[in-house]
C-alpha cells in the first residue's frame, strides 16, 4: 500500500493511504464474519469430499453382504450406515459432493467464460450487432430451463456428466452477458 499526501486548506496536512480493489475487497471480506464462517464450512466440505473417502475402509460400490439397509452408527463400521443393497452411505456421499463441486465449478467456469465474451463483443461492437446479440439472449431468457435439459438429455445419452455442464452452462451465461454488456457500454461512453 502506497501513501499519498494531499495537502488541505490550512496548514494541516492528511495522509491518505490508498488501498487497491483486491486489498479492499480482502478487508471487507474479513470484516464480515458471516462470510469468513460460510468460507471455512465450504472449505472443510470440500476437504472431506476429496480426503474423505481415502479414510474408509469402504468403497463407493463395494456391497457389503452382512450389513444391508443397516442404519447409521459406529458399531458396524458405517457411519451413516447402508442402503438395501449394502453399499456404504457416506462414501457415497462424499462422492455426491465431489461430482457437485465438479459440476458447479466447470458449469461457472464455462458461463463466465461464454457470458464474458458475449456480452463483452455485444457491447464494444454496438448498434445492429449489439441488438441482434442481445435479442437472441432474450430468446434465451424466454425459454424454460427444464425445456432445454430435456432437449440435451434426449440429444445425448442419459447419465453422461457432460450434458450437466451442457445444460448449466447453456443458461447461466445469460445474465453473465448482460452484467458484462452493461459494463462494456458503460466503459465505452467514457
């Protein structure tokens, strides 16, 4: 952080210290408590989900013959005991939240990615192009999100992770676009 004098009427003089957006992003951050709590349980989660499966003695698809629809507890070794064909609950779990976390991170990053150039390219360009652009987003808008998983689950084969990140990332840019198309014509009259 760098300081800066700037003298004022009078013989008083004040230093300022001036901060960068990331720094003053960082001290509100941490000045939020909420925030700080809500980052470290996502941490630990995501923590477990990866580390904790390592630790079982179980697999995911592993079918324990002498402990079926066994409720959860310690004495069996199954935390959060099995489901009716004996598989063990919570590294199936873990797993769940593994695929989730996947899920959500490359379904962002593919909405940033497409939202960021979309919008970015509609507002820079301007005039025929920017509506045309931004009419084929409201076309996007108007359909219905289960409209267009249903469209992708019959185009590609069920059960294929690809057709999530597929559909999240089909309607997510959306908003990304205009957020970004907004700022780029704000830039651009500047």
């Amino acid at each position: 952080m760098s300081e800066s004098v700037i003298p004022v009427i009078g013989a008083t003089i004040v230093k300022v210290e001036s901060r960068g957006f990331w720094s003053d992003a960082w001290r509100r951050l941490r000045r939020n408590r909420a925030s700080i709590v809500a980052a470290i349980v996502i941490l630990l989660i995501t923590i477990l989900a990866f580390l904790g499966p390592n630790f079982s003695p179980h697999s995911f698809d592993a079918i324990d013959w002498d402990h079926m629809a066994v409720p959860p507890g310690a004495q069996n070794d199954h935390w959060l005991g099995t489901d009716r064909l004996g598989r063990d609950l919570f590294v199936r779990t873990l797993f769940g939240v593994q695929i989730s976390l996947q899920i959500a991170l490359l379904a962002t990053l593919v909405s940033l990615s497409i939202g960021v150039t979309f919008g970015a390219t509609a507002g820079y360009l301007g005039g025929r192009i920017d509506n045309y652009m931004m009419r084929f987003v409201d076309i996007l808008y108007s359909l219905p999100y289960i409209f267009i998983v249903i469209i992708l689950s019959t185009l590609f084969e069920r059960g294929n992770i690809f057709v999530l990140f597929l559909a999240i990332g089909a309607v997510g840019w959306l908003t990304m676009a205009r957020i970004v198309r907004g700022q780029t014509l704000s830039l651009k009259r500047k």
